[in-house]
C-alpha cells in the first residue's frame, strides 16, 4: 500500500481552491524568516564566530548538512544536533499563520480549514490511503 504524505498546502490549492502563487509566497517567506541551525548553535552552545564560518567553509564545499559537520569537527554532538533541530522546528511559523498575515484569509477561516485537512487525513486513513501519526501543519 502506498504512504502518502500531504501537507496543508497542498491540501488548501487542490481542496480548497487557495490561489497556489498566496501559498509558495507563504512557503518562501516561511523559509526565509526560519532561523539557521547555525544561529542557534552559536546561542546555545557557545560556538564562536570561527567555529561557526569553519563549519560553513566545508558545508559550503561538501553541501552536507551543518550539524553533520558541526559533529564531524567535534563542535557539537548528536544529542545537541538533535535539541537544534527541534528548536529549529518548533520556531518555525505554520503556513496557515503567514496566510492570514498575508491576508488571504481569516484567523477563523484558516482554523475552518484545518478542520477541513485533518478530516480529510483522517478519512484517508480510514480507507487506508495513508498512514500519519499527527499531522504536519506547514
């Protein structure tokens, strides 16, 4: 049977009818403002400023992940990647949340269609079109 993972949205263009272009500015601003694991090693974890441009010297050259080299130069260890790595997350803000800062719907509008995608995951489930823990809400 085939996993299928959808985000929200994916779900508010093609159920919904959300202009496609409101969600990709969404996205892009949603990238943009996410802070860099780096930024938040350096916070956390005291790494100086020459720790940091080293480890961005060979991710640059390698295009490998910045915890990933941070380890590999003994600056940092898994367990702290992985606190990074959520913090990361957890301070990223949802798409719902920039779309109605953008304006193209309300906060009432934007909690309607939340309800709309976690019941349609979990009519998919029911069919056993897609298996989720808790969904993503990007």
């Amino acid at each position: 049977m085939a996993t299928s993972t959808n985000f929200f949205g994916s779900f508010l263009i093609s159920h919904l009818g959300v202009d496609a272009k409101y969600v990709c500015l969404a996205l892009e601003k949603q990238k943009s403002e996410q802070q860099k694991i780096g930024e938040l090693a350096q916070a956390s974890y005291a790494l100086d400023s020459m720790d940091l441009i080293a480890v961005l010297n060979k991710q640059s050259q390698t295009h490998r992940p910045f915890g990933e080299i941070a380890m590999e130069l003994g600056l940092l260890n898994q367990q702290q990647i992985e606190e990074l790595l959520t913090r990361q997350s957890e301070s990223r803000k949802k798409i719902g949340d920039i779309l109605v800062e953008m304006g193209v719907f309300s906060e009432s509008e934007k909690e309607t269609h939340l309800k709309s995608y976690i019941n349609w995951l979990e009519g998919l489930a029911a069919l056993g079109k897609a298996t989720f823990s808790q969904p993503t809400l990007h």
